[in-house]
C-alpha cells in the first residue's frame, strides 16, 4: 500500500489533507515538522498549508528525500523559497473562490484538470518567482502562480486547498499525487 505522509505546518485544513487520503485508501501520517528526515517512512510527502513561513520546522530537508513532494499553499510557498524562487504577499489577500487556468496537459499532477478548475485558495502570501527547474502549470486572474512542477524531481505545488469541499476537482488531485508516488 502506497504510504504518503503529512507534514504538519499547523494550518487549519491539515487534518483534512490527511483525511482525503486516508478516504481514498492511502497509508497516511500525520507528522510534525521537526521530525527528522531520517524518521520518515514514505513514498510521498505532502508539505500542507500553514499560517507562517517562520514556524516551517525542517520542510526544507524534506524536500531532498528522495520522494515525490506534494505543497500546498504554504508548503509550495516553502518549495520556492527554498529552492531559491521568491515568494511575497498577494494583492487579492485572503481566502476565495477562484478558477484555475491549468496551463499544461501533460503535467502528471495537474493536466488532468486541465482546461480549467474551480479551486479555494488564500492568497495572503504567493510565490512570486519559480525556483529552477520549475514549470508555471496554473495560474490565475488573483494570482500569476496557481501550480508549479518539477517532474525531474517529482517536487509539486499549488497555492490551493484541493482538500475542501469548495475545491472542486480536489480529490482527483490527490489520487494524480498518489499515482505520481506509486511511479
């Protein structure tokens, strides 16, 4: 059985990611994230959302582990900054209802997805420039990055919560994720 973790950067909807999972039949942990690399057991990481880049633990090594990366919201934001991309505040601001242009077809976590999906996202911070290696595969009115990949890597981001209700394609998702994690 496919095992994706968690990590928990203490936002509101992180129990909801571990949840989607575990509904769709996944091995599934929720990990704090100071747990050391070397402790961690997975096929797959998901970096979940949270309210502050300054309380992100060891997101960072989690990154070189080896294993498909899932970010979302906060955790993509993580992947940029770490990876040496920029990341500021948005000009929309807090939570909304927004469409997603899904730019690429072919990427393995968002193409299915494609021409379009209705999403919720925050926008309170977003990431501004993408780390190399990077390609723009979502973007929208509210913001200029919605999703990011780096299939050579297997390291994944988007600036929404597919693990809500308001998110209308989250679950598929999330089974692409698990596909990606089970290649």
């Amino acid at each position: 059985m496919t095992k994706i973790v968690v990590i928990d950067n203490h936002g509101q909807f992180t129990h909801l990611e571990q949840r989607a999972l575990r509904d769709m039949g996944v091995d599934t942990d929720l990990v704090e994230n100071d747990a050391p690399p070397e402790e961690i057991d997975a096929d797959g990481i998901v970096l979940s959302g949270g309210p502050d880049m300054d309380d992100i633990g060891r997101c960072g090594e989690y990154l070189e582990m080896d294993v498909p990366v899932l970010g979302i919201c906060l955790g993509m934001q993580v992947m940029a900054a770490e990876l040496d991309g920029s990341v500021g505040g948005g000009e929309y601001g807090g939570y909304a209802d927004v469409t997603v242009d899904v730019l690429r077809e072919d990427d393995p976590l968002t193409g299915s997805l494609a021409p379009e999906t209705r999403v919720w996202a925050s926008h309170a911070d977003e990431v501004k420039e993408l780390p190399d290696g990077f390609e723009l595969t979502g973007e929208s009115d509210v913001c200029d990055v919605e999703a990011m990949s780096d299939t050579d890597r297997d390291l994944y981001g988007v600036q929404w919560h597919p693990e809500v209700a308001h998110t209308a394609e989250g679950e598929e998702l999330f089974e692409n994720f698990r596909r990606i994690c089970e290649a």
